[in-house]
C-alpha cells in the first residue's frame, strides 16, 4: 500500500531526522521510503521549505487495512509535528 505525504518544516531541519521518525513510527510494515520533492517557496514562509515522500507499507504475513495505515500515517504526523514543529501539507 503506497500514501505520500508532504509536511512543511524549518529549513534547518534535515531530511535523515524526517526519516528517522517515520521509520520508527512505521516499524517493520515500512517497505520503503523516497523522498520525492523539496520546495521552497516564499508562499511558505522565509525559513521554510516542505519536504514529499512516498511511502510504501507491506506486511508479510497479512493484508494490511487502510484503518491499520491510515492509524500509523497519524502516528507519523503526530511525531514530526511534537519532535521538529512540522506542519502537515495539504
């Protein structure tokens, strides 16, 4: 099951300290992560830039539910928003 997502952060914020969180929320159903865009843009703000990737779960042993990835993709916000003040973009 493949969900993208976009957060905006501060420019100082790196890209390994986004992956580190989603890899620990996600824990073992996380089959890959791309990073597939970063944008910066005054629209955002001075100091800004918004960070996409795309996530890919699986699980072996069982067909994941979108309930079951929908649960940790809010874990995964949840996280980037407390730990480095991301906001989610829509």
């Amino acid at each position: 099951m493949e969900r993208d997502i976009a957060m905006i952060v501060n420019e100082d914020v790196e890209v390994g300290q986004i992956e580190k969180i989603i890899s620990k929320k996600a824990k073992k159903i996380l089959e890959s992560i791309k990073l597939f865009d970063i944008y910066r843009d005054e629209k955002i703000g001075i100091g800004k830039k918004s960070v996409a990737y795309s996530l890919i779960f699986r699980d072996k042993k069982k067909t994941l539910s979108d309930s079951e990835i929908t649960s940790v993709m809010d874990g995964i916000v949840a996280e980037l928003e407390k730990t480095l003040g991301a906001t989610l973009r829509k």
